[in-house]
C-alpha cells in the first residue's frame, strides 16, 4: 500500500510518518509538502534514507504534480494551521485549506481512493459548557477555522455527490515533539529555558483540551484502519485546562529540571492583549471513536509534558536552527546534493 501524506514536513503529519512506518513494514509512504515556513524536513531526518519513504517537493493546489503521483489512498494533514497567522492574513488560508484540500479530492475521485482529512475541533466554535459532538453545528470564529470548516464541507460534499470514501477527524490541541515554536506549549518551554518574557493572552483563563501528538497519530491510524466511511470522528483526550494553569504548569517543571527558583520563571509570564476572537473554550467528546475503534489515549498529561521538555532541552540545535531561520536550507543542502548525486 502506498499513501500520500500531505504535509509531513509540519509538527504532526512528521509524526505520523514515523508511526506508521514503524507500525506498518509493508507500507510506503510518500510526503508531498511545499516547505512553508512551517516545513521543515529536519523534521524526519531519521526515516528519510528509508526504501519506505519518499519526499516530493510540491504543492497540494498543482494538480499536474499530483496526478503524476502514485499511490492508493490519500491522508491529508496539510494545512496552514496558525490562528494569529490567519487574523493577519487569510489568504494563504483560505488557498491551501480549502482550494489544497478540493485539488486533492478531485485527484482521490478520479483514483478511487480512500481520502482521510485531518481537521480540528475548531470548526465547532467555542463553548461555554458540555463537550463537541460530531453533529454539533459548525460556528467557525477565526479565518482559520472557517477555512478548516470549508474543507470540512467539501470533504463531505464529495463523499455524497462523488461517493469519494472520505472521513473526517477533529482533534483538539496538540502537544510533543517537533511543534513549531509558533504554538502555546513550545514557546513557553523555551522562553522558560532561556529566561524570556511569556506571553499570555487575555485573562488567561481560556480553556484548551491537550492531547499528545503521538495518541492523535495513534486516532488518525485507527480511523484509517477501522473508521467508517462517510464518517466524521472527534479525537480528544479529556484534558481541559486554562491557559494560566497551563504554562504556570510548565513553567514550573522548566524550573526544576533547570534547577531554578520556580518564582523566577513564574514572574516571566506576561500578560498580553487577548487575540481577535478568541475563542473560549474547546471541548471533546471522543466517544465514537472509542467505540468504533478501540482507540484510547495512552500517554498521561503530566509525563507528556516532562518529556516533551525534555525533548525540547535534548535537541536544542533542532530549535535554534528554526530561530535562526537555518532550517529552511535543509531542503537545499541535503536533497539538492542528492538530486546531483
Ligand atoms: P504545521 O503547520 O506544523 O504543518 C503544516 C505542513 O503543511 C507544513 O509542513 C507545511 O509546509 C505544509 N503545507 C502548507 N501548505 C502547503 C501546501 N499548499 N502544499 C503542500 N504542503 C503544504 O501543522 P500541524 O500543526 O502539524 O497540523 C497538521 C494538520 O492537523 C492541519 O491540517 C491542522 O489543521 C490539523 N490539526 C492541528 C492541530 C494542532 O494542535 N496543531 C490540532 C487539530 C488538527
Ligand atoms: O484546537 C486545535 C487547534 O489547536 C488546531 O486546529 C490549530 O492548528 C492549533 O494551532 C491550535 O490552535 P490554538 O489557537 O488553540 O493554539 P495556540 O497554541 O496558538 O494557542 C493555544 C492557546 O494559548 C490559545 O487560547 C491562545 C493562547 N496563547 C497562544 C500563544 C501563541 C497565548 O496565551 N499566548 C501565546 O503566545
């Protein structure tokens, strides 16, 4: 079996690569990523000699370079995927989320292919109390969301008028490994290693329900192997938290693995001007993937965390090359000496 997976240069689809091939010997995969400033092949350093794995340089919108591909089903995580990226310009948004994933799901009707999209609890909105169900209406607030939603639909209008055998799945947040400092958990595990202001939005009291990247690839592989068609799974691992109590979480097992005074990073946090609709609250009811599936989640929050800082601290040179913005030669200098190999 072949599968494309779209976007696995990014946090979590990088992930996913791994899982399954590990997980699977007969698969192959082959990632189709454009290396947007969140791509970063670094990424997959330790499977990308593997005879299972191929890398093409390209954009999920080119569907010349797409029907050129071969393969057998589609899982497609790539996305433009930040919310203060989205309040300050849509467009990127509303072309890789929406026109990305229509280009792709032409490409599986036209192949018969199964096609698993990769989307958010976003798309639900916010809410106040009770939990996202898979039928609870749509209210999308950012431009990202709203894009996500788009594609959402489309998914849903092709597996209807074209019977494309597509799911859906919507997570909640994500932590672990290789997560572009962009997002909450790593800026604050680096801020807190190198002593710099943390920023919180708001009042801080906004709730997220964390789940490691790892139990999320775990959701994405069970949906793939034993969801049904048509079908639209939450994925969540009932772990509601605030903002505040969050990085005050963090903060203070930075404190200790660096053998600091927890008062002294806990002074760092920074309270700012809240984003542009931001929403509330986020919370998921992953019932039916559970029961579909037998899926569960396995990694505990608190341990999640130790050792997402810890992998944070053993592989510095991962992250100083993002912020120095070195990452983005990786591409060149690694595959541009093969391709003249
Ligand atoms: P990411 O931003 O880390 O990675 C996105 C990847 O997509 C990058 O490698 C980028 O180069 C690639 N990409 C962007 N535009 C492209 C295009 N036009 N053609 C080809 N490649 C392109 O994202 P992530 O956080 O890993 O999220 C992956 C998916 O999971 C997204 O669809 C996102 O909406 C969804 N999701 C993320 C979270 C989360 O907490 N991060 C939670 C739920 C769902
Ligand atoms: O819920 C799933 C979504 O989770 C995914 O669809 C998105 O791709 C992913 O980026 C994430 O969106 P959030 O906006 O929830 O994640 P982020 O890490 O940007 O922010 C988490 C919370 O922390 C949110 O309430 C905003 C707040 N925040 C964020 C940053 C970057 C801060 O208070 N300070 C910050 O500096």
């Amino acid at each position: 079996m072949r599968i494309l997976v779209t976007g696995g240069a990014g946090f979590i689809a990088s992930n996913f690569i791994r899982h399954m091939l590990s997980a699977y010997p007969g698969y192959h995969i082959v990632n189709i990523d454009s290396l947007t400033y969140a791509g970063n092949l670094e990424n997959l350093r330790e499977i990308e000699s593997s005879d299972r794995y191929s890398f093409v340089k390209g954009d999920i919108c080119n569907s010349d370079l797409l029907r050129g591909i071969a393969f057998d089903a589609i899982i497609h995580f790539a996305a433009e995927s930040h919310v203060d990226r989205s309040i300050l310009d849509a467009q990127p948004f509303l072309q890789t989320n929406i026109m990305g994933t229509y280009t792709l799901l032409e490409e599986a009707r036209q192949r018969g292919c199964v096609f698993l999209h990769v989307s958010t609890d976003e798309v639900y909105g916010s809410t106040e109390e009770g939990f996202f169900h898979e039928d609870s209406p749509l209210r999308p607030n950012s431009p990202y969301a709203a894009s996500k939603a788009s594609s959402d639909l489309l998914v849903r209008a092709f597996g209807e008028t074209h019977g494309v055998k597509a799911m859906i799945t919507r997570c909640s947040n994500n932590y672990g490994p290789f997560q572009f400092p962009e997002k909450l958990i790593p800026l604050v595990i680096l801020n807190g290693l190198s002593d710099k202001p943390v920023p919180v939005y708001g009042d801080g009291m906004n709730v997220r329900d964390w789940i490691h990247v790892v139990d999320h690839c775990r959701a994405v592989d069970a949906v793939f192997h034993r969801g049904r068609a048509g079908e639209v799974y939450n994925i969540g691992a009932r772990n509601e938290r605030t903002n505040i109590d969050l990085v005050k979480m963090i903060l203070k097992e930075v404190a200790e693995v660096r053998g600091v005074d927890e008062g002294r990073l806990l002074d760092l946090i920074t309270f700012v001007h809240d984003r542009k609709g931001h929403d509330r609250r986020y919370a998921i009811d992953p019932a039916r993937l559970e029961g579909d599936t037998g899926w569960n989640p396995r990694v505990d929050f608190r341990e999640g965390i130790k050792n997402t800082i810890e992998w944070y601290r053993a592989n510095e040179a991962w992250w100083q090359r993002i912020l120095s913005g070195e990452y983005r030669e990786y591409y060149r200098t690694q595959y541009g000496e093969r391709l003249r190999a």
